[in-house]
DNA sequence: AGGCTGTCCTGCTAGC
DNA sequence: TGCTAGCAGGACAGCC
C-alpha cells in the first residue's frame, strides 16, 4: 500500500523518467481515473497535451508533476495506483470490448505519450481509489492539497508544530497519525509500525499524552518511514511496485504489522489484531499497553 | 467546529 | 468444486 516511502519511491522514478519531456498525447481509459478532475476525461486529455514536466514533487502521498508553465498534475496511488514505464506486460483478451484491450494491461486507466518517442507512461490502478486531475498554477503546491500537512522528509517540517496539533486533539493516537492535515504522509502499515516502536497502544488518547510521548510516536513514524524508504518501500503483494515494476523488500523489516500471533521482536508476546477504523490494528499486548477506559 | 462513519472499488482467499 | 463472505484501505462527503 502506497504511504510515504512508497511515493517517494515512484517520485524518484518518475522524475528520473519525465524531467524535460513534453507529453504529446493522453489517453484515459477508465473515467474513475480522473474523477476529482471537474472537466472529465476529454479535458484532461486536451489541456495536457503539448506540456512539458519541469520537476515531481510530493507532499504526503500526493505527488505532482509541476509543468514549465507553473500548472501542474496532481496525483494520488490510493490503495494500488502505479506509474509504470514503458509498454506493460501480459496479454489480457477482452472479448466485451474487442479493440485493442487484448494487448493491454486489464488496470490500464491513463497513458502518456510523449514528442520524443521515447516509452510511454501508464497509470495503473487495479482498485481505482487512485487518480489524477490537472492542477492549474499548482507548480509549487496545488490548491487541492493545501490543506495536507508537511510530511516528515519535508524540509520545512516543523516537529514541535505537529507535537502540538496532536496534543490539542480529542481522539486516539493512531487516528491522530492517520490524519493527513497532522502529519501526512502515514498509513496504516507505518502507523502501527511507529506505535510499536513508540511502545504505544493505537486508541491512547492523544489529549492526554505528554510531549515526550507524542514527540516519542512521532519520531517513530520518522525513523519507520526511513528505514522504508532506504529499502524501497513495502510490498506484500504485486500492488505495490516502482516505476520499473520492481517490489520494496521493507515488509522483512516489519515487527507488528500483518503479524497477528506471531511473536512480539521485543518481547516475544504473540501480536494480536484488533478491529479498527474498517480495518485492522496490529500491536503488543504486552509492550503497548490499551488506555484505562 | 471538530470527530467519526460510510462509501467508493477489485481481486484474492478462507470457509463451507 | 464452486460459491460467497470477508478483507485489504486512503480520502473525503456528510452526518452529528
């Protein structure tokens, strides 16, 4: 699942791929792809055909190719959304939509074509929570995403800001570090990550934390995100991969997330798995202790 | 106003 | 064997 090292991951391939080429050609396959886009399909395709990539940028998981003309096109993986170089792999035939959908990759939604002639680029996106929309003046921050908080790796990051924002909450910690507008940049996976090595329970509330302890979760997060990004990125099946397809290999690195009774790194506790947020929590019982009700 | 829940979506897997 | 239910979950609309 794309969180912060996995973006970052893609950014750095992406800028490596599209810096200086002018995209000649779009062609979204999948509506869903450019929902949050307000003119549709047919705009999107028309208003970026002839520009020019200057630069990625990221904040968070979003990402944002800014253009030499100060527009941009922001961009957000969701759950299994990917950037993907050159022609895609396996033969898949479509019998519903003859055409060419035999030659194409079943999650295709968006491709770019470009005026060099060089490989094109393809957004894929098996569960669709992904997408793109274009960003006019966005170059240095889409307005979009303005309300998103710096993530750590930003260098305008601000610690004792974001200490202070998740203290004046009434609310769990985790929800706190899933809240994008705190920090950004945290899922679910590094969220449970940073909480077992914080030795913090995912529902201690954060208005009762102290300030070594909040700064304690939060250092977490940042050195959890590290360590991911210096390995790649996490995998645990084909939905997350650079833009050569390749897998992060930092799931080794994991001690709590998607270990339910296997044994606490630290301790050796079976790692238990509790019902959150539609999802799943994953922490030590004996290393995070639940709050007081 | 801020916290929280429901919803979007596909494909894999566990269980009967 | 074949079906279904459950699960994975980021972000935001809309509710309270």
């Amino acid at each position: 699942m794309p969180e912060l090292p996995e973006v970052e991951t893609v950014r750095r391939g992406l800028l490596a791929h599209l810096r200086g080429r002018r995209i000649r050609s779009v062609r979204v396959l999948h509506e869903r792809a450019v929902r949050r886009h307000l003119g549709g399909a047919d705009d999107f395709q028309r208003v970026l055909a002839g520009r020019v990539v200057a630069d990625v940028r990221r904040r968070g998981k979003y990402l944002w190719w800014a253009l030499d003309d100060g527009d941009a096109v922001l961009a957000h993986l969701g759950m299994s959304g990917q950037f993907r170089v050159g022609a895609p792999p396996p033969a898949v035939i479509d019998t519903e939509t003859g055409t060419d959908a035999d030659t194409m990759h079943p999650h295709l939604r968006i491709r770019f074509v470009f005026d060099d002639g060089g490989p094109d680029l393809d957004f894929l996106d098996q569960r669709t929570f992904g997408g793109m929309i274009f960003a006019p003046g966005g170059a240095e921050l889409p307005a979009a995403i303005a309300h998103i908080a710096r993530d750590p790796l930003d260098p305008m990051f601000d610690p004792s800001t974001a200490i202070a924002t998740l203290r004046r909450k009434h609310t769990g910690i985790k929800r706190a570090l899933l809240d994008q507008t705190v920090v950004s940049g945290v899922g679910n996976i590094y969220a449970d990550e940073a909480l077992w090595r914080a030795r913090l329970h995912f529902e201690r509330p954060t208005d009762r934390l102290t300030r070594a302890q909040a700064a304690g979760a939060l250092t977490a997060a940042i050195e959890v995100m590290t360590d991911a990004l210096a390995a790649g990125g996490t995998s645990f099946d084909s939905l997350y991969v650079n833009v050569n397809g390749e897998s992060g290999y930092f799931d080794r690195s994991l001690n709590a997330y998607g270990r339910e009774n296997q044994p606490c790194p630290r301790c050796g506790a079976p790692i238990r798995r509790s019902a959150f947020m539609n999802r799943s929590s994953y922490w030590c019982p004996r290393c995070q202790r639940p709050p007081r009700a």
